[in-house]
C-alpha cells in the first residue's frame, strides 16, 4: 500500500477543552471528518504533490486518513506557538524522500519552518551521503545541498499563532496527507512533475 498522492494543510483552532481546540483546527484544515493515522518521515518515490483543494475533494467522511501530522497546544496567555512539516526529495523521483515533524514555543513560522525543512533535508541528505557541516547555518547547508544536485527541493508548511489572551487552549497543526488511488494496482503513478513546480502552501 503505497501512496500515490500528498497535499498540505494546516490550521489553527481555540475553544476552553484542549481536546476542542484540536478538533477547531482540523476543521480550519479541513480534515475534521476523517479518522487520522499519522505515520512517520517516508515521501513515497514518485509520489505527486497536489493543491490543497484538490487533495480535499479526494476525501470521503470517515476515512481512514495517513498523515505526517505536527501538533502543539498551549492555553498560556499570550504565548507563540507553532507547528511545521518540513520535506525534501531526491533528485532521481524514483527514490524515496523525507518528510519531518516539528513543534516549538517562542519560534516564528519562519523559523520554525527553517527548522522543520532543515531536518527533513538533513535525513534525505545523510541517506544520499552528500556530506554537509552538521554546525553550518541553515541557509548555508542549503546551498551546500544545492550543489550536490542529489536533492531537487526542500521545502515546508507551518502554522503559528499566538495563544488566546483569555487562556483557551490554543492548538496548531500542519500536515502532510497521504492519498492512496485504489484504482491504480500497485498504488505508484510513475514520472511525476518536479517537485520545484509545486507549492505546499497552494490552496
């Protein structure tokens, strides 16, 4: 069973039940009426990046739904919070890329997502054995990455926030949802677009 389709998406919910709040932002996501799995770090070898709206219409009500999925919650007053997927994938599409999870308090989306996509660039470059300096800045490893032409892109979604004032709890999440087309036999579309094409953030 290999997924043949991923999108992205992210969202952000508040209510005064934790448990609520989660709920909120899968609906801010769109993905409140199906039954989450999450599964961890494996971007399928060609395996095609779609719109968030196209990736949506796909879903059915009660679904089992994979997913990479980050999450994070707080009901502190005030406080910054956020949650990333970061991805990065091969060059040679028929390889197998990385996908990564991260959640943080105090970083912005900006740097939460530099962090996000840095790991899953990191994991897909030890495997590929393109060498880096592990103490290196991020923009710096990335261009160290470029160079050794063995990672087409890295990439991230990311949701911050800042906690309610009034101390709701405050959930984020973003995600990476797999798709899997049962009409297709071995569930691989091969000879998929690049994935430079493509926008994680696209709705």
């Amino acid at each position: 069973m290999i997924p043949n389709k991923i999108f992205f998406t992210k969202g952000v919910g508040k209510h005064k039940e934790k448990l609520q709040s989660f709920e909120m932002a899968l609906r801010d996501a769109g993905i409140q009426h199906t039954n989450i799995v999450t599964v961890s770090s494996i971007f399928p070898p060609n395996c095609k990046i779609i719109p968030k709206v196209q990736g949506l219409q796909l879903l059915k009500p009660g679904q089992i739904l994979f997913c990479v999925l980050a999450r994070n919650a707080t009901n502190e007053p005030n406080r910054l919070l956020a949650a990333s997927i970061g991805l990065a994938v091969p060059t040679d599409r028929s390889q197998y890329g990385y996908l990564s999870e991260h959640h943080s308090f105090g970083e912005t989306e900006r740097k939460a997502g530099d962090y996000a996509e840095d790991l899953a660039a990191s994991m897909l470059a030890s495997t590929l054995g393109v060498e880096f300096d592990v103490d290196s800045s991020y923009d710096e490893r990335k261009e160290q990455w470029k160079i050794s032409n063995k990672i087409v892109k890295s990439t991230n979604i990311t949701q911050s926030a800042v906690a309610d004032r009034n101390g709701l709890w405050t959930t984020v999440i973003a995600a990476a949802v797999f798709v899997l087309d049962l009409n297709n036999g071995n569930h691989v579309v091969p000879n998929q677009p690049q994935l430079q094409n493509v926008d994680p953030n696209n709705t």
